[in-house]
C-alpha cells in the first residue's frame, strides 16, 4: 500500500483565525503590510456583497483579525491564495 504523499496534506489553505495582515500578505506578496491590507480591504469592498457578508457575522471594520467563518467566506469568493 503506498504512504500518501506528505506534501499533499499542506495542499489546502487552512481556514482558522488570521490576522488582517496576514491573510492580506497571503493573497497580496511583494509590498509591505500596510499597503497589503489596503488593497485587500479594496478587493473586499468591491466585490459584490462581500463586505456585507462579513460584517453580519460581526465583523468590524476597525477589527485586527478574521474569523475561521470570516476566513471561510472569504476564500469562497477570492479562492485559495
């Protein structure tokens, strides 16, 4: 029986808690944090209802972090960075 590749288990995104910062620097990499997040913010602001989604499951605009359920919604639209 073959052992199932180990590189395969790190294959999937891992949907938990992230950091504004760092979710932004997963999906954006070459630029600083900061402007990471902004333009992430900006992605979040334009596509259509996400933004609207994400604060009815409380999240706040001036929050630090996403949730797992915030996380989820998330890659639902932008997909997996």
């Amino acid at each position: 029986m073959k052992k199932e590749d180990d590189s395969n288990l790190d294959a999937h995104f891992p949907i938990r808690t992230y950091g504004k910062g760092e979710l932004a620097m997963c999906y954006i990499r070459g630029v600083c944090q900061h402007t990471a997040v902004k333009q992430f913010n900006e992605w979040i602001r334009t596509a259509p209802g996400l933004e609207e989604r994400l604060l009815a499951t409380g999240m706040k605009r001036g929050s630090r972090h996403y949730t797992p359920a915030q996380v989820q919604l998330i890659v639902n639209v932008f997909g997996e960075p």
